[in-house]
C-alpha cells in the first residue's frame, strides 16, 4: 500500500462553516514545472537537507463541526500541490480552543521522486490507530470500541495507538456482538500504519462500519488531535 493522499470516503456531512489558508512565507526560488499530487508527510527521521521549502501555510476556522478536518486537509493540500508542493509537516496547530482562533500551520516542501521511498519507508511499522468522530458529537461521548477484548471509548477528537507484532491478528469491534461490526487485522512487517474510524447509525436498526484512513491522512490526524490513554 502505498502512502498516498487521498482521503477515503468519510462519512460525515462536508462542513459549511468558512475556513481560510494565510500563507506565512513562500520561496519565491523556487521553480515549479508543474502542480504536484502527493502530499506525504515527512517523517521526523528524514533528513531534511535533502528537501525543498516552499511555503509555510495556516489554515484558520471557527469551530469543528463534523467534516472540517478532512475540509482543512484537503484544502491544504490543493494549495500545496498548487505551489508545486509534494509533502508535508504539521507545525503547529489548536483545535480545541474555545475561540473562534482555531488553526493548523503546515510547513509544504518538494521532496525529489528519487527520496520520496526513502521518506516513506520510515513510517513502516506494526502500529494500529483507532480515531474518533472528527467533530463535536451531539449525542454520544464517543465509539464503544473493543480491541483484543478491550473495551474503550474512543472520544471525540482524540485516538488511541497501539503496537503489536509482525504476524499478530487483531481483533476490532465496534458495538455489539449481534448489532455492531467487526474486522481482523493481520499484522505484516514493512507496512505502514493502520488508522480506523467508525460510524454508527442507530434508530429502528442500527448499521456499524470500521473503515480506514489513508496513512497521510492518519499521520496528519495524530499531529492535531489528542491521544488518549
């Protein structure tokens, strides 16, 4: 599977609220040839020398209702990719404050084709997320979720990371065991990391789905939110 940038269908109602991008700083060096596709986060341990800054981007909204996350994410990365950007790092960022002052400030780079596997191959490793609802949930406090026979709630805006083994299997579900949903996770060395989200439908039946983020879209969530213990 490879680290790309598209975020997987959300169930969630796209965002009417107004967000904006301020550009902090922009290299005015640097020579695009074309607008960019990918948006890879760079990992902690790349070496940064072999990058190109393009520019310092902050993204600013009013409130997290369900889908500005994903909005925020994607706008940001068609202003990058715009620019001639192909990646990424999460400066800063306040999600939970409660003013109107929310933000989350991305430093883009071009990072060369020939490095970009180099990047990338740094993120494998036998991490499983579980991520919850991306917004302030009007009637539940989180997802009751149960991993290997632990039971959790996952809250609002926040995840919970955990690390097996090369061949463990993995045992997630969501609800109950007659009305809820569940999957097996097999464990393989060299993989990227695994971000779940849920979505429950409750009323005269109830539908539940585990589903996964795109790893990019993963690692930007784990940079913002807050992780549970």
């Amino acid at each position: 599977m490879k680290l790309v940038t598209t975020i997987l269908a959300l169930s969630l109602v796209i965002c009417s609220y107004s967000q904006k991008i301020k550009v902090n700083g922009f290299n005015r060096d640097f020579e695009k040839y074309r607008n960019a596709e990918n948006f890879d986060y760079i990992h902690e341990d790349f070496d940064t020398t072999k990058l190109t800054w393009i520019a310092t981007l902050t993204i600013q909204f009013d409130t997290v209702v369900p889908g500005m996350i994903g909005e925020c994410f994607k706008e940001l990365k068609e202003k990058s990719n715009r620019f001639g950007a192909n990646s990424f790092m999460v400066e800063e960022s306040d999600i939970y404050t409660t003013t109107e002052e929310k933000f989350i400030k991305i430093s883009c780079y071009w990072n060369r084709m020939e490095h970009r596997a180099e990047n990338l191959s740094l993120f494998k490793d036998t991490k499983v997320y579980l991520v919850g609802f991306l917004g302030y949930h009007s009637s539940i406090d989180g997802y009751d979720v149960t991993i290997d026979g632990e039971t959790l709630l996952v809250g609002e805006l926040s995840y919970y990371e955990y690390e097996y083994e090369a061949g463990d299997k993995v045992h997630l579900r969501l609800g109950s065991k007659s009305r809820g949903a569940e999957k097996y996770i097999y464990m393989e060395a060299k993989e990227y990391p695994k971000f779940y989200y849920f979505t429950l439908v409750k009323g005269s039946y109830k539908n539940a789905w585990i589903d996964e983020y795109s790893p990019s879209f993963g690692i930007y969530l784990t940079k913002i939110l807050r992780k549970a213990s």
